[in-house]
C-alpha cells in the first residue's frame, strides 16, 4: 500500500493525500505515535505531527540515540532522546511561529556539524532520518 493523490474540486484548494494502510498491529502502532513518515515521505529528515498544546516535543524515530536542545524562554540544555523515545519542552507560542531545534548525534564524524530544523509548539518533530554514519567504514 501507498500514497495516492486526491483530485480537488477548486483551484485554490491545496492539494491532499489519502494514505491507506493494512489494518495490522504495525500499522495500529506507527498511528498511535505518530510515525506515520515511513507511509508519507520515507526520504524526509523530519515531519510534524500534531502535539500537546505548549509542549514542543521531539520523537527519535532513528536506531540510536540522539542530542536535542530546543530554543525560546525555558531550559535551553541539550537532553538526550534514546530510540523510539520523546522528549516534551514548555514552550510559549514564538512570535514567528517556529522554534529553533538543533539536533546532534554523538560518536560519529557527522557529530562535528549539527542539524537544526523548524519545531512548533503544539506540535511533535519526529526525526526519522540523518545524513550520519554510525560506524567508520575503512578501506
């Protein structure tokens, strides 16, 4: 099963996806966290899904564990997000909408640069996929 586009009735509609998925444990289990990625953009770094009203939340989707430090009024320190785990901040609503998330992973290479994406409060960053090398490959 995959995506399918939907045909709109006016041009200044936006366009929309029907995912359909087998009704099975896996599936049951990816919706109720969220994780429905792997279904819309298996390539994408991160997607949002719906949170918790003045909560900023990251979910780690990733086989290992990851670095987050989220901005704005509140603790700013970076916390440590094992797989398949979320972490929640208190945030106030920014006045641009976003809030910087800066995400890092430790004992590779890649470690040296960071990632930083769009987080919005209400919502839940799901980091599902990171251009990081887990183990040196040597020739």
């Amino acid at each position: 099963m995959g995506p399918c586009d939907l045909a709109h009735g006016k041009e200044d509609d936006l366009p929309v996806r029907l995912i359909i998925l087998q009704n099975n444990e896996r599936s049951r289990a990816a919706l109720k966290i969220g994780h429905i990625g792997p279904y819309v953009n298996p390539d994408a770094q991160v997607y949002h899904t719906i949170g918790t009203s003045g909560k900023l939340a990251v979910y780690n989707h990733l086989g290992f564990p990851i670095y987050a430090a989220v901005g704005g009024f509140g603790m700013n320190g970076a916390y440590k997000i094992e797989p398949n785990k979320l972490v929640v901040w208190n945030r106030q609503t920014a006045p641009n909408g976003s809030v910087g998330v800066h995400i890092s992973v430790a004992g590779c290479i890649e470690s040296q640069k960071s990632f930083m994406f769009a987080g919005y409060v209400g919502k839940v960053l799901h980091v599902q996929n990171l251009p990081v090398e887990k183990e040196w490959k040597g020739q």
